[in-house]
C-alpha cells in the first residue's frame, strides 16, 4: 500500500546539522534507506519539510520509516494512506455504495 510520510524537521535541529555539514548527508543516507517512489521538500510552519511517497506492506515498517528522523532530526511524523488514478477507479463502487446507503438529499449543503 502506497503512503505519504510528512517529516517536519525542528529549526533548532535543522540548522544544528546544517551547521555541522550533515544536513544534507544525514537526509541522503534515509532516504537510501527507504527508498521512496518520490521525495519533495518544501517548508511548513517554518519547518523543513519533506514528502515521501513510499510503499509499505506492513504497519511494523513504521518505525523503520520513523525512527531515523526521530532520531537524526527529533523531526514529527505523519503517515498517510494515499491513492494513485488506478486505485481511485477500483474505489468507485464503494464511493457509489456509500452515497447509496448514506447520502441525504434533505441534508446537502
């Protein structure tokens, strides 16, 4: 199952690294690790942030996921399930099962 993991990297901690020359070290060896279909980086809250698209077949592949921010970083985690096109088209008779048995014309917004 594919997931995107936000990492939400500390100032403090980022510009430690930084400082240290391990920045950009340090986010390579993770990512060599995890080996995610896709990264972009960006900032949130004044964070740096990262995106990963990767895929998991299990939940005890969380902390293999987490842990190294965690640990080189203090960075927070989010995981998320996610669809590509493909899994959206096999979704559509249980999104249509669902409007069936709960959709409320007297309760549309």
């Amino acid at each position: 199952m594919r997931f995107l993991v936000k990492v939400n990297i500390p100032v403090e901690a980022g510009n430690e690294a930084a400082k240290a020359g391990k920045l950009g070290a340090t986010i390579q060896s993770i990512l060599a690790d995890l080996k995610p279909e896709a990264v972009y980086f960006t900032d949130d809250n004044g964070q740096r942030t990262a995106f990963l698209f990767l895929e998991m077949q299990d939940a005890s592949q969380i902390p293999a996921i987490a842990e190294p921010w965690f640990l080189a970083f203090n960075a927070s985690i989010e995981i998320h399930p996610v669809m590509v096109p493909d899994d959206l088209a096999k979704a559509v008779s249980a999104i249509e099962a669902a409007v069936n048995k709960y959709a409320d014309s007297s309760n549309a917004i």
